[in-house]
C-alpha cells in the first residue's frame, strides 16, 4: 500500500528566503529589481502551478520594486492583508481595496514601506476575451468594492489550501482546471465591482509613467559619475522641478537619496561576489569619500563593507 506521502498532489511548493539575493533569484514570470530597505529580510512565497495559470503568495519585506511582465501573459496582484499602510503603486498610495492588472511586457513600480502580504494570479496565455481592463505599457490600478476583493482574496486561499490534501492521479488535471476557473470568475468578480475613483487616473496615465521610466534609465546609465539634475532634464527636455518631483511621486523619497540608497545596495552585491577591494567598488560607484561611505554603510547594513566583501569570499 502507498503511503500518503506517495499521494499525488497538485504542484504546490513554499520557499523561505533569510537572503536577498536568493529571494531575487526565486522570481519568476518578470523581469525584476529590487532595492530593500532593511538589512536583513525574512520572506516567503508559496508558488501553486495550475494548468495554465501561477497563484503566488508571498510575504514580502520593505522594498523599491521595478517590475516587467514576460510577454504573452495576464497578471492580477493585490493584497492579502489590511494595514493602514499603502504601496506605493505607480507614484500613488491609498488605503482603498485595490486590485492591479498587467499584460505581456507591461511594467510596474511599487515602494512598500512595510513587510506586506501580496497574491498575484499569472495566467498563460494572455485574457483577451473576458472584458477585463485593456493595459498597454504599464500595470493599471482599479479600485474595487470590498467584497469584490474579499471573494477574490477566499479563492486564492481556498485554493491554496485545497491543493496541499492528496487526489487520485486522474482528478489531478481536472482538478486544477476547475481551480482556474474560479479565479477567472472571482476576477471577472473584482474588475465587475469597480469603483469610479479619480485618484487612479494618475498611476494610470502611460506618459507620466513613460517619463518616470525615462529619468529612471537615464539615472541608471552609469551610477558611478556625478548625477547633475539639470543635464537629466535637458536630456529629457523637463524642467529641474519637475524630474525632482516624479521621482519624489514615484520612489516616494528625493532623488539625492534615492540613488545614494540604490548605489549602496549595488555596492554590497559586488561585495557579497567576492570583489577585489572595498575601495574599487566603492569607487565604481561613486563613493569617492571613502570614511563618509563606510559610516553611509554600517548604518545601512550594520556591518563594515569589509566585513561583508570577507563573507563574499568565504561563500
């Protein structure tokens, strides 16, 4: 006789992550970056693969995110629990029952400034034909009843639970069929309780978003020179103020520390490979300042940079 370990079950799997590297590698179905906001993070993420489509659970820790969805896909998100603290989605935050959605290369940015609790449902291929909203670029924001988000979020943990009991190896595609199905209908649920709310018209608007992704890979070029703020907006043919407050809007921080934080966090990844010296990554990066960077560094991370180039070379 089999025993219940030898059960069939459909394909369910939790991974726990004390690394922020090894959570970055976990990620699937986008292409993803991440900058943490604490020093040490404890996250986890339950992966349910059904016949076409992923449920994904994840417990997250404070984090910058830029997000793109691979192609020939469609991605509901929205959270599982209650706090009084928002993500910032697309350069906005409310306290609202929200749910957002993306197709095939579209992308996204988020800032959460708090360890949350986040679902999303991938499913393969893209929706076409069930009236959900149209996303071009970027992920948009719907604001929805509670209830609508209430029986979206029962679904997901129903069928998250069902999926750990055992099955008969016939049921198993049936089984996991059906389980979609009551997603797409707990979806199709949400998007038919949506609320008329003006404030989504500003994380939904393609061309701020489209600017805010071209100050961000201008940014991006080359972090180790000198970033001038004027040249930036010639660049991008925006006035100095106005570059200072989409990053402001969207990063929810000034820009000054929004790439001394984001050079920091590079600084440790080449460390954390094994890097020849400190100092060369330091330098590669921008920090000049050698003493002023280590002091920056402890206080980010809680130990030295030498400390953590020594623990790269000892993996």
């Amino acid at each position: 006789m089999n025993s219940i370990d030898d059960v069939p079950r459909l394909a369910i799997q939790t991974f726990r992550f004390a690394d922020v590297d090894e959570f970055r590698s976990a990620i699937r179905g986008l292409n993803f970056e991440f900058t943490p906001f604490v020093r040490r993070i404890s996250a986890e993420q339950t992966i349910l693969s059904l016949p076409g489509c992923d449920v994904n659970l994840t417990r997250t820790f404070p984090r910058m995110v830029d997000a793109q969805l691979v192609e020939n896909c469609t991605a509901i998100g929205f959270t599982m629990d209650d706090l009084d603290v928002p993500v910032r989605f697309n350069g906005s935050q409310r306290t609202r029952p929200v749910v957002v959605i993306g197709s095939g290369g579209a992308a996204y940015t988020t800032v959460e400034e708090v360890q949350r609790q986040i679902a999303s449902v991938v499913f393969r291929p893209e929706v076409r034909d069930r009236g959900w909203p149209a996303t071009l670029s970027s992920f948009k924001i719907f604001e929805v009843s509670a209830a609508g988000l209430h029986r979206l979020r029962t679904v997901v943990r129903e069928v998250l639970a069902e999926a750990t009991d055992p099955a008969e190896a016939p049921e198993l595609s049936l089984k996991g069929a059906a389980m979609k199905e009551s997603l797409l209908g707990a979806v199709d649920e949400a998007f038919e309780s949506v609320v008329s709310a003006r404030w989504t018209l500003g994380p939904n608007d393609e061309r701020n978003f489209r600017m805010f992704q071209d100050i961000r890979a201008l940014l991006t070029e080359d972090l180790s020179q000198p970033i001038y703020s004027d040249e930036i907006a010639r660049k991008l043919g925006l006035s100095v103020r106005t570059m200072h407050d989409v990053v402001r809007r969207y990063r929810g921080m000034s820009l000054h520390r929004y790439l001394r934080l984001r050079r920091l966090w590079l600084v440790r990844r080449q460390l954390l490979a094994g890097a020849d010296s400190v100092k060369a990554v330091a330098l590669a990066f921008g920090f000049w300042h050698l003493s002023d960077f280590s002091r920056s560094y402890r206080v980010q991370f809680g130990e030295s940079p030498s400390q953590t180039l020594g623990r790269g070379r000892g993996r």
